[in-house]
C-alpha cells in the first residue's frame, strides 16, 4: 500500500496543511512544534509485547510495522459483518 504522502523527502517547511497533518499523525514527523518522539525498533524487538511503552508499540507499528497487536481473524468469524471494526 502506497502512503498518501511521502514524510521522507523534502523540507518540512515547504509542506503543505494536508501533508504536515499526515505526516505528523503517521510518521511523527512535520508537526507543529517539531517532529514527535522516534524510537529505536529494533531495540527489545523480542519482548516487544513485554517491554516497550505503549507510545513505542504505536509509534514503531505505524512507521515501521513493528510491534503491532495481533488479530485473530477467526475469532467472532460467525458475526463478523456486525462486530468487527474496519481497523
């Protein structure tokens, strides 16, 4: 899935509304008052679920894909049009 914006490239500074909003709120980056906290994820990988802040597990599941909840999909399988959410 190709990202709406691409938060890597260019001066922030140059951005516009709509790309600061995203990119702050998915990559931490261009937000009013500087770029948010970042993290190291690779750092207690292993005992991610055990170990990291909430903020990390957020921070580094958005941005890198790691240390995101898991889902089991066949749970609630019966009802799912009615109980599961599009996230």
């Amino acid at each position: 899935i190709k990202p709406l914006h691409n938060c890597h490239v260019g001066d922030d500074k140059t951005w516009d509304h709509r790309k600061h909003l995203w990119c702050c709120s998915n990559y931490g980056r261009g937000c009013p008052g500087g770029d948010v906290q970042t993290f190291d994820c690779s750092a207690g990988f292993s005992q991610w679920k055990r170990e990291w802040s909430e903020d990390k597990k957020l921070w580094c599941c958005r941005t890198h894909g790691r240390g995101c909840a898991e889902y089991n999909c066949q749970h609630g399988q019966a009802s799912w049009q009615k109980d599961w959410t599009a996230q």
